[in-house]
C-alpha cells in the first residue's frame, strides 16, 4: 500500500518463477513504461508508487489468481523482519531520526501488515510485528492507534513464543501508562514477568522495571 522501496519490490515479489535478478530488471522495464512510478520522498530515498488504476487492476488480477493470500504473507514476512530489523538502531541522536524517518516511509505498508496478520490469525507474527513498533509509536505519539493495535492482537488465539507474547505485552505497558490505564499497564506488565522472559532489544523493556 502506498509507496514502497525496490528492495521490498524485488524480495516480496521475487521467488517461484521469479528470480530477485529477473525482478530487478521487470520493475526499471515497469519504471521506463510509466506504469510504476518513481520519486524521492526526501530528496534522498527513492520510493515507488503503483500509479492508482495499475493497482486496482492488478489487486483483481491477484485476487482472481487465488494466490493473493501467499503475498500477503510474503509482505508480512518482509516487514517484520524490517521493523525487527531496525528496532536495536533506535537512538536519540541523529541516526535515531533517520530510523523513525524510515519507518515513517513504510508506516502504510507496516500498518497493512499488522491487519494482515491479524486478520488471518497469525498471532506470532502479529505479537512480534507489534513489539517492534513499540518505540515508534511511543516516539511518535501514536497512541491511540497502539493502543488499539495491542488490544487486536494481545486478544488473538492462537500459539505465540513467549519471546513474541513478552516483547508486545513490554510494548503495550507504557502505552496504557501514556493513557493512563496504570491497572491494565500494570496488568500486561505482570503478565510479561510472570513467563519469566525478558526481550533482548525491545526500548520499552525497562517500563517492566
């Protein structure tokens, strides 16, 4: 959804029949015909952007292939591994803001990924997705978004890693204290220590103190 970089492009969309060499070449073929557009969201990162009516089009290619479901889990794969990937860079300094600036790029395609998950019921990867996106929301002041974000998926059935339950159960305790639920802050937070683990990277972790 909304733009997206090459690097998502070519690892999402590539596999099977598709090679990442070959994709690299079909995405410049699609940029040469105008029917993916490309532009620089900061002067500095070059983004792509479906024009709108290619993308409805291919939505309904997609969905008529019946294969639109193993995508979508590619594109969740993708950006967990993104958000897990730069939560350990979160700083307060200059590279702090370039992390929030990357994730500010990919906040749709992030967004649609937590629905994702949610919706076809991957409770791991939604607990995980979530706890990475702890320290943006925090930083950012999305609180009322987070908050509904951690009430879906904190109440998803299913089998969740401890690892995964604790990173969003810290994520979601100063979110509650920000809006002033200190009882279920608290709640989530004994939850947490109780499974007796404790995530290595995650910011919000010493809210569990």
């Amino acid at each position: 959804s909304g733009t997206f970089s090459l690097a998502a492009a070519v690892v999402v969309c590539s596999g099977g029949v598709l090679h990442q060499a070959w994709m690299l070449d079909l995405v410049g073929s699609l940029v040469d015909k105008s029917l993916i557009v490309a532009e620089r969201a900061d002067g500095r990162t070059r983004r792509l952007r479906l024009l709108e009516t290619i993308g409805a089009y291919a939505g309904e290619k997609l969905d008529a292939s019946g294969t639109s479901g193993e995508w979508h889990d590619r594109h969740l794969a993708w950006y967990m591994s993104f958000a897990e990937e730069l939560e350990p860079k979160v700083s307060w300094g200059i590279a702090g803001v370039q992390t929030l600036e990357s994730i500010d790029r990919e906040l749709d395609n992030l967004r649609g990924a937590l629905r994702w998950a949610i919706e076809m019921g991957r409770a791991e990867e939604g607990h995980r997705l979530a706890s990475a996106m702890a320290w943006y929301w925090l930083r950012r002041g999305h609180l009322h978004e987070s908050r509904r974000w951690y009430d879906e998926i904190l109440a998803m059935p299913g089998e969740v890693t401890p690892e995964a339950k604790v990173g969003a159960l810290h994520g979601a305790g100063p979110i509650f204290v920000h809006q002033g639920d200190h009882q279920r802050s608290v709640g989530v937070l004994r939850e947490a220590v109780a499974l007796g683990c404790v995530p290595q990277c995650s910011q919000t972790a010493p809210w569990s103190l």
